[in-house]
C-alpha cells in the first residue's frame, strides 16, 4: 500500500474553495450569489421574473414598470451594495474568470 503524502493543515473554508474550483462548480455556485445579493440588496426579488449574468453584467427582468423605474435611478447604489455583499460572502470565488463582480446592471 502506497501512502498519501501529507500536507500542511489548511482551513476548512479553504478546502472547500479548493474543491469548488476542482470540481468546477464555482462559477454555478457564483451565478447563485449574485442572484442572492440581488434579493437582499434590491428588495425587488418578488418582482423579478428573470435573471442573467454574463461578462460582469448582471440582466434582471422585473414585472413592474414602476419598480424598474425606482431601481434604474438606484443602479450605481445597487451595483455597490451587490459587490459589497459578494465580498462578505465566503462562498463567493472573486477571481473566478468566468463568474466575477458585477461590472453592470442592465433593466428589462
């Protein structure tokens, strides 16, 4: 029997984010995050019928008029509070190169 070569001792946390990126889920599991602090940091997650993250835009599309008129004058705020809830979350991968910060927040 062969035996395993050992390693130092790494965090549970980073354990994790290492399999995530083995396992390449991270970028699912980003695009699950951003549509998260969406809710959080919108309150419009009831109103919003259809989500979409590309190439650091982030496509949301709301069901009210109204509400999309409120959240275009918001935009700059909620891309600031998006990216900052993103940095607090330990499960979010920043440097992912597919599935990174929100750059853009695009209303339909």
């Amino acid at each position: 029997m062969s035996r395993v070569a050992r390693k130092t001792a790494v965090s549970l946390s980073e354990a994790i984010q290492e399999y995530l990126k083995v396992a390449k889920l991270s970028a699912g599991l980003n695009t699950q995050r951003i549509f998260a602090a969406w809710d959080a940091a919108s309150g419009a997650g009831r109103y919003t019928v259809r989500r979409f993250f590309r190439d650091g835009r982030l496509y949301i599309t709301v069901d009210s008029s109204v509400v999309r008129s409120q959240l275009s004058f918001q935009r700059d705020v909620l891309i600031e509070k998006i990216n900052a809830l993103l940095a607090q979350d330990e499960l979010f991968t920043r440097d992912d190169a597919r599935v990174g910060i929100v750059k853009e927040l695009i209303l339909k």
